[in-house]
C-alpha cells in the first residue's frame, strides 16, 4: 500500500493482520452484541465497531494509541487510522 496521499500509519502497514476470531471478544465477556468487527492492525485483538452498543475498538484505540484498524467484514478489505482520520482500501 505505497500511495503519499496515505498517512504514515497506513502505509506503514506492510502486512494485514487477519482476524483470529469472528467475535467481538468484548462483547463476548460482558453477554453483548455487536454490529461489525474490526481487527487492531497493531496487536491483532477483534472488536466491535461504532455502530455497536459498545464500540469497543475505539475504546481499544483510546487505550492502547493503536492508530490502524481493517475491517473484520468478509469480502470488505479498507484500514482505518484512527489518529489521522485517513482512510485507504487495500
């Protein structure tokens, strides 16, 4: 993903984390619900997105300073960096 409109966290994902589970592992302790996965491209935790009761990932972000998410959907293949709003599909 070589492109200098990408911000620096993008393209400095060399290798996309797939996801090891297709559950939010949140939601999953506390009995909830989740609407969309995203995998952390940092640790390579799942977790629920913000349409979700929970959003968990940005909770995930606000933590850890993990800027880069993918999506855990089948058949979408995006990152988000969480710190410079950018966005890029791969």
């Amino acid at each position: 993903m070589e492109n200098e409109a990408l911000c620096d966290h993008l393209q400095n994902v060399s290798e996309i984390i797939p996801p090891k589970d297709y559950v939010c592992e949140e939601c999953i302790k506390a009995g909830g619900s989740w609407v969309h996965l995203r995998t952390c491209q940092t640790c390579g935790i799942t977790l629920c997105c913000d349409s979700s009761p929970k959003k968990h990932m940005t909770a995930h972000y606000h933590a850890t300073g993990h800027p880069v998410i993918s999506s855990a959907e089948p058949g979408e293949q995006w990152l988000w960096c969480y710190k410079d709003d950018a966005f890029a599909e791969y």
